[in-house]
C-alpha cells in the first residue's frame, strides 16, 4: 500500500504545471487575444521593429534569410512565442546568444538562455531558408499565402496570416513594427518593398541588394517586397508627398493613364479624412492577373488585369488608397472587426464617385448596392462575418451602406466631422467597432446603437433611413 502511495503521488507530480514547480513566471501567450483567430499573433512582447536580410534565387524560387526582430518584453519572459510556418530554420539566438526552440504547428517557442525581464529591449536573430509556403497554406481564407512567384517574379499578398509564411513574426495588427528590408537578387531584377527606398548596392556574384525602410510602423500583413522587371515613376503628390509606381514591362503601356488620378485621389481623401498618413505612396503593377487588389502599407497592390476593368479601375484604386487610412493607419483590433477595413473603403469608393461625378451618381450605386445585397442570401450580415468567409461580400457592401444609413441619420456635417475624428482618435493605432459607435453617438449626440446593430449584425438588411431621421 505505501508503495502505490508513492506511486500515485509521482504521478500527481508529473501533472504540476513546470511553472509551478519551478515558480517560473508565465511564459508569453500562444495568442494575442482574437476571438476568431486565437492562434494568430503572441503574448508577452512587443516587436518594435523587424530587419528582414533575404536573399532569393530565382531557378528555385528560394530564400536565405536572417530575421532581426527588436523586441520589447511586456512581462518575464521564460519563453515566448513566434508566429512562423514552413521553411528551415538552421539558428536561434536572443541577445546574440543560442538558445532551444521548438515548433508546434505554426508556433515557434523560443526558450531564451536566461528568462528576460519586464521592461527590457532584447533582440531575436533567426537564420533560416527554403521555399516560402511550401507544405503549408494560410489558415484562414482569403490572399494569406503570403509569397508567390509568377512568370514575372514574386509579389507578396499576405491577409490574414501570411507573413508567418516568409518571416517569423507576431503576426497580427495589434503588433505594428517598423521595417528594413535588405533584398538581394540577379541584378536583372528591381525591387520594391514598403517605404522608401535607401541604396542600391551591386555585389561581386551579380547580385544587388535593394534596401527599403519604413518610417511608420505597420501590420505585419502588409509588409510587403516585389520582385519583377519594372518601369518605375516617379512624381510628386500632394504638399510634396513623393509617389513610384513599378509598372510591370509587360503593362507599363497605359498604366501611367490608369494611375493618373492618384495625386488628385490622395489630395481628395486628405481633406475629407485628414492628412495622408504616411511618408509615401505608391502602386505594384504586377506582371500577371490578380483575383484581388492588396493595399500593402504605401505601395498598393494590382494586377495587370486592373487595365480591363475600363472605369470600374479607377473605384478600385480608390478603394486600396483609402485604406491607407482605414486599415493600414487606423487598424483592427480584431478581424471579426473587417468591416472597419472593407466598408470604409467601398464606401470611399462612393465618396470619390460622388466627388468626381456628383450626388446623382453616388446615389445610382447606392441603389445599386442595395439590389445586389437584397438578391444574395449568401451576403452576411458585415459585423459577424464567418471566420472561413472572412472577406464575404456583404462586408463590403453591407459594410458601405452602414455608413451612408449613420450618413443619412446624423447629416453631412457631422458624418463628416465622424470620420476625421475617428482617423485622427485611433491613427497609427487600433480601434474597434465599439469605438467607432461610441464616437459616433458622441459627435452627433444621438442614440445610435439600434442603427449600427441593424445595419451590422441583423439578418435581415434594412431599409435605408430618411434623412435626418430620429433613431
């Protein structure tokens, strides 16, 4: 009988967590807290900015990489966790010291050589290669397979969860970092990446190695390089703002007419939303035809199919620059949260159709909007969006219309002044869309929960309000 005691009490042991037994604080969360995505970013720490040093190979589509990440610690650090799926890693180090790691799934727990303390900046270097994406996909919908090589080089569409494909990061919008990119590739090729360019410089092998940098932090999805033969503008936008765009050779003939309107799109938005948020701006034009267009932070994404689409190009144009506001400088909080990203921008659509051909045309795609929505069952209700369906149609649309439904309730003055002073509230941080309801009632002084909740979470779509109409 003692013996079995004994036994049993070992056993009871073996089943305290390790923390316990050695009164080591926790180590950081396996997610950042999203209720729809619980696995996607990490706890405990906060990546202040990224150096992603990769070199690619073209006859394989290939990288070698090192990954700087400058992080500050929010709690005790034991370990902690990265977000990073596929390739090889070949080191690990924190502080430029080795350390054990493992890897569950997507996760990378990295167990430094001594735990780090609150409050304190370290710094994680990991070396790694292979082919991004290879073995693995994007968990959950949508343009996250992150890298992709085409015929005419690579682009990188990275929503939701793609950037853990091609670099280890905290993968979710709560995370904003700034970035240097140094990309070394055949000197036959360009490169663009976010920000700025700083320096190109050429290597004995017949390599150059491309360096951009972000002044701005931003969301790890959009972070973004591109690598391809292009012919590359330059012009000025407005208050000076520097604009390139990377036409790709094969449809650099006419692109400059497609993007013509973009300094006049910015200028628009500008005064309607409040100052463009970033250093610069810009457009990929890619090689080859694009399902979507990608709003990457300051270098919007487009296929070369985007030339087909006659006037309906230049709406979405309008649509992946407005983003640059809601989205990229006013980010999420939560994806179940999407609408705040897609509303905004379709209805910045109308906003810039309204501006460019007046009232009469706004309100034609208003009554548009409305058909398309009241014909499709399968458009959802735009503030529970299925997390498989996270990107639905209704969204978009549905998304729009709660914002012209809170348009025709308050009047243009106050919608107006709502927009501007979310911008200007939640810029270069996150918000939610009780942020967004709670600052609308508290510009226009009006109880506006019954509208939102409609408009955002019935099944069944609404008629739109009167003006003015008392809720």
């Amino acid at each position: 009988m003692r013996y079995f005691f004994l036994l049993m009490w070992l056993a009871f042991l073996s089943f305290i967590p390790l923390q316990a037994q050695n009164n080591e604080p926790p180590a950081g969360a396996a997610g950042i807290g999203d209720d729809y995505f619980p696995t996607l970013g990490n706890g405990g720490y906060d990546v202040l900015h990224y150096t992603l040093d990769i070199r690619w190979d073209d006859t394989q589509n290939s990288i070698t990489a090192t990954a700087e990440l400058d992080v500050q610690a929010l709690q005790d650090l034991p370990r902690f966790n990265l977000d990073f799926a596929g390739l090889t890693i070949l080191d690990v180090q924190v502080n430029n010291q080795p350390t054990t790691y493992r890897r569950e799934d997507r996760e990378l727990i990295v167990k430094p050589a001594a735990p780090l303390a609150a409050g304190s900046d370290f710094r994680v270097t990991i070396r790694y290669e292979g082919v991004p994406g290879e073995g693995v996909d994007s968990t959950y919908d949508a343009f996250g397979r992150g890298w992709y090589m085409t015929s005419a080089g690579v682009h990188i569409a990275s929503e939701p969860d793609g950037a853990s494909l091609w670099f280890p990061a905290n993968d979710h919008p709560l995370d904003k970092a700034t970035y240097t990119f140094r990309i070394t590739v055949p000197a036959r090729y360009d490169v663009a990446a976010n920000g700025l360019l700083q320096s190109i410089t050429d290597n004995p092998d017949g390599t150059r190695t491309h360096l951009w940098q972000t002044r701005d932090p931003q969301a790890s999805y959009l972070a973004a390089i591109n690598i391809g033969h292009f012919v590359i503008q330059h012009i000025e936008g407005p208050n000076g703002l520097p604009i390139r765009n990377y036409f790709d050779v094969c449809c650099a003939v006419g692109a400059e007419e497609s993007f013509a309107q973009t300094s006049d799109m910015i200028a628009f938005f500008s005064s309607v939303f409040g100052d463009y948020p970033f250093e610069t701006y810009g457009v990929i034009l890619t090689g080859t035809d694009l399902p979507f267009a990608l709003e990457t932070q300051t270098l919007s994404l487009f296929g070369r199919d985007i030339s087909e689409l006659s006037n309906m190009s230049q709406t979405v144009i309008a649509h992946e620059l407005s983003h640059q506001w809601f989205g990229n400088s006013v980010s999420l909080t939560e994806w179940k949260d999407i609408w705040l990203n897609e509303g905004f921008a379709t209805y910045a659509e109308l906003l810039w159709e309204e501006h460019h051909n007046g009232k009469d045309a706004l309100e034609q795609e208003i009554t548009n909007y409305q058909q398309i929505i009241r014909g499709r069952t399968s458009f959802v209700a735009p503030g529970n969006p299925p997390q498989n369906d996270l990107f639905n149609s209704g969204v978009y649309l549905r998304g729009a219309l709660t914002l012209h439904a809170l348009r025709l309730t308050v009047g243009d003055d106050p919608f107006f002044t709502i927009l501007r002073t979310y911008y200007d509230r939640y810029k270069y941080g996150n918000a939610t869309t009780a942020d967004f309801i709670a600052l609308a009632e508290e510009i226009s002084g009006k109880s506006l929960q019954a509208l939102f909740d409609a408009w955002l979470y019935a099944e069944e779509v609404p008629a739109l309000p009167t003006p003015l109409q008392t809720i």
